[in-house]
C-alpha cells in the first residue's frame, strides 16, 4: 500500500463522527491538520494515545492544529470512547477502510513478531493547504504524541 509522503496532497474525505455529524476534511483548510489513525478505539493503546492528543489539544490549537483521530470503529462505538475520555476533538469512522487504505494506514504491519493485515498506526499532518508536511508510520502509541510535539517544534 503506497503512502503518503512530504508534498502530496492529502486525499479528501468525508467520514461520519462520534458526534453524530460528519467531517469534511477540506473543510478545515486554513488550519493545519494532524489526522492519526488508530487500530480499536478503547484498546489500551489507543486510549493512551488519545489522551495524550486530549492533554496536548490546547497546546496544539493554539499553535493553529486541528485534530482528527481516523478508525475503522462503528460510529456508536467512538461515541461511547469520546464520552469515555473526555475526549473534545472529532474522531471520524471508516468502516469501509476506504480512507485508511488512500492515506496507506492499512495493510500488513507486524504484530507480535507476525505479519497480519490491519490498521497501520500512523500520524500525518497537512499545512493549510492540504499538502502533507509531515507523514509519521508504524508510530508507538506511547509517547507519539510528546515526540510529535518536539517534531513540530511545539515543546
């Protein structure tokens, strides 16, 4: 699966959100954008992650990001995770991987010492026009989002 490097374009979607709405990402062009995708909304490694984005969202938007988390999860199950953690960015389901598989977050990844297909955890962020300027794959859920603070300079 292809992935996206510095200065691609980001593919565009539309996704339904754990709010019950939809997000657009070109809709937040102006803004630059981290979209991370994750494997299971309330597994404890995703959990962590998302927190750790919840914790740093205020820093993160006032250094002009948005965030958005991409899963394959149902709708009803990323409502009961946002609830769960407080969490106050949108996260967006793919069900249909259609998203993942563009972004090339999906597809055999090592997981404890075998080959399986899956959602890749990865990070890209785009700069306020859509243009990838930065493309993070196979991050660790822990501490990912400390080292991509000190990536964009924000620590």
């Amino acid at each position: 699966m292809p992935r996206l490097a510095v200065g691609d374009t980001a593919p565009d979607f539309t996704l339904p959100t754990a709010d019950g709405g939809s997000l657009t990402l070109s809709d937040l062009r102006g803004r630059r954008v981290i979209v991370y995708f994750y494997p299971a909304a309330g597994t404890p490694g995703c959990t962590k992650q998302a927190c750790d984005f919840r914790d740093s969202l205020s820093a993160l938007q006032g250094a002009g990001f948005a965030v958005v988390g991409v899963s394959p999860d149902p709708v009803a199950k990323l409502e009961t995770f946002a609830a769960e953690e407080g969490l106050t960015f949108p996260l967006v389901s793919d069900e249909s991987r259609q998203v993942l598989e563009a972004w090339g977050a999906y597809g055999e990844k090592q997981l404890y010492g075998k080959t399986v297909t899956g959602v890749i955890r990865s990070t890209v962020v785009l700069d306020a026009d859509g243009t990838v300027e930065l493309a993070q794959y196979n991050v660790r859920a822990t501490g990912h989002v400390a080292k991509l603070r000190r990536d964009l300079g924000l620590d």
